[in-house]
C-alpha cells in the first residue's frame, strides 16, 4: 500500500477492514432476486422473479439532516443508518411500491473500521425491516473535508409496483379519511431546532426524561412503515400516503392530493411524543410552528374513502398499531389544524 496514499488522508487497508467487518450485516439483506456479491463495480437485480406484468420502479434518495450530528457527538453510530433507510423507503412507499434495494454512501474524515461497520450495521438493519437488500454501496474517505470524527451518509431506495396499482393521489375526494400513524419520536426532521434548543438552553442530553435518556429519545430511529402499509394495501384501496418528515402536516399533507382539496386535521386523538412535547416546551414554541417543523407525533398518513376507514383501522389496530382518524378531505384548497 502506499504509504505516500496514507500520509495524503486515505487508508486504504482501513477500508478493506471495514467491508469485511460490515459483509456479515449486509448479507442478512439479501434477496433473491440480487444478482452477484459485494463488492462488484455494480450490483443485479433481477426483476423478472417478481412476477409482475407492467412493473414501474419508483426510486428515492435522502439523509437524515443533523440528527448526524448528535449521533457523531455522542458516538452513537449503529442506528443512524436506520433512519437513512427509513427516509427512502417510507418515500418511496407512499406510491404503493414494494423496496427492493438500497444503496448507502458514506463519507468520513477517516476511515475506523468499527464505526464503519456500526453504521453499515443500522443500514442493514433498516433493510431487513423495510425487507429491501443492502446491494451495493461507497465509502469515501476525505479528511480535507470533514472534521476529526466527522462523516455523512445518504441513500438512495428503489421499489416497484405494478402500473395500474401505483398510487398518486389523482382519486382522492371530499370525505376521504385521514388516518394517521404513529412515529417514534422526533424521526429525521426538525434537528437542527432541536439541536439549538439544546445548545441556547445549556441542557444534558444524558438525563432523563420520563425514565429515558433524552439522548435515547431524540436518536430513536425514524419508524419504517413498509410492512404494516403494505398489509393493509391487501385489506383495502388506499387513494393517497404522506410522508410526514421536513415541514410536517403543513407541507406533506397537501403533496398527497390533488390541488383543488384540502386538509382538515383534528389532533384531539393523537398521542404528542413526550420527547417533542419537552421541545415545545424548551424551546418556547409556538404550536402553528411546530406544526410546520416536527411530525408531532404522526409518521405516516393514509388516506382511503369513508367506506373504508373503519376497516382500515381495524386491520391496523389489529397488528399493534395505533394507528387514528386524524381527519378529512376537503373541497377547499390548504389546510386547517385544530383539536
């Protein structure tokens, strides 16, 4: 290996280390539709075993903002790949597509095998969840550009669907029901309030809140909501999903519809996480602000017709969700929030 290489900022046999420390966690992922190992200059997947007619493959790729930050600050790196999953395939999931692969890009200061392979580690983890496969990957190493201890990571999702089932959105009408999932917490939006909450406001993250470490809380990983929505897809006809991540019900309810409707919100059965009730609060926010800043303890919304709602529910319940009406359709455009 070239020690000039390494004096430059890149470790090449560190690299090497860290793939084989991450391999173990990566094959859990696989499907059998993944054609060929780690490793390859490009990863196979062969779509033809999914028996579909008219398949549409819908892709998306996302980060998880400065929730990074904290998990960096704190050396808290094996969940952090969770929310990088979860912020692509809840995306992607919202035009009824199954996730079928994932591919992670990470960049660090340096190169530590360890913390590598923790982090490759939650991306696995969010793959088995989501049941997508880890199929490829890059990890860049480039200590001009980060800090010591510094890295991002992103990731891009890819699933598919059948034409004629694809979901956006167009059949929505006044009287469709809202019902809403829960989330775990703050998930991947809003962190850098937080973080300023935090910091103006001098406080510990490792005490407490309500027997939970605060730092516990506000790194939970964001929730993936593939298998339970993609249940209840077999159960009844779902017009429409959201995403609730940067911007919350402001922003992401009106993306599901089309533009002449609206959104009429009661928060009067939504249970408001503990630990972003405790930012309200520190932070001395206004409640139409955060509104437009945190999920408020909604993750992910489906909208169906009145006729289908109570089943909905039922199907949901029935897994263990909480899942709640959180309102109606409208025939007037925006949105209305209220208890």
């Amino acid at each position: 290996m070239s020690e000039q290489y390494k004096q430059a900022g890149v470790d090449i046999e560190a690299g090497y280390e860290a793939v084989e420390q991450m391999k173990s966690h990566v094959k859990q992922t696989r499907r059998p539709e993944v054609l060929g190992g780690l490793g390859g200059f490009g990863a196979g997947f062969d779509l033809s075993q999914l028996n579909l007619k008219q398949p549409v493959l819908v892709s998306g790729t996302d980060g998880v903002g400065t929730k990074l930050k904290l998990a960096i600050d704190h050396d808290r790196h094996d969940t952090i790949g969770i929310d990088a999953v979860a912020m692509c395939v809840n995306d992607i999931l919202t035009t009824g597509a199954e996730p079928l692969y994932f591919l992670d890009y990470i960049a660090v200061e340096k190169v530590v095998p360890e913390t590598v392979a923790d982090i490759v580690k939650g991306v696995s983890a969010g793959c088995v969840q989501a049941g997508c496969a880890l199929i490829g990957g890059e990890t860049a190493e480039m200590g001009s550009m980060y800090g010591p201890g510094e890295y991002d990571i992103a990731g891009f999702a890819v699933g598919a669907v059948e034409k004629d089932e694809y979901i956006d959105g167009s059949t929505v009408k006044a009287g469709d029901v809202i019902i809403g999932l829960p989330s775990s917490g703050v998930h991947s939006n809003g962190y850098s309030l937080v973080r300023k909450i935090i910091s103006d406001n001098n406080i510990d993250v490792e005490a407490d809140l309500e027997d939970e470490k605060l730092i516990d809380l506000l790194l939970e990983p964001t929730r993936i909501y593939v298998p339970q929505v993609r249940h209840l897809m077999e159960k009844v006809d779902i017009k429409a999903m959201s995403h609730i991540t940067g911007g919350g019900f402001v922003e992401n309810l009106p993306r599901a519809i089309p533009e002449n409707l609206g959104v009429d919100v009661s928060t009067k059965d939504i249970e408001l996480p503990a630990i972003i009730q405790w930012l309200i609060e520190q932070g001395g926010i206004e409640m139409d602000e955060a509104y437009n800043v945190f999920n408020m303890g909604i993750g992910f919304v489906v909208i169906v017709d009145e006729g289908d709602a109570e089943a909905a529910l039922a199907h949901l319940k029935a897994e263990g969700e909480k899942a709640v009406a959180i309102g109606t359709i409208t025939g007037n455009e925006g949105i209305t929030i209220h208890e």
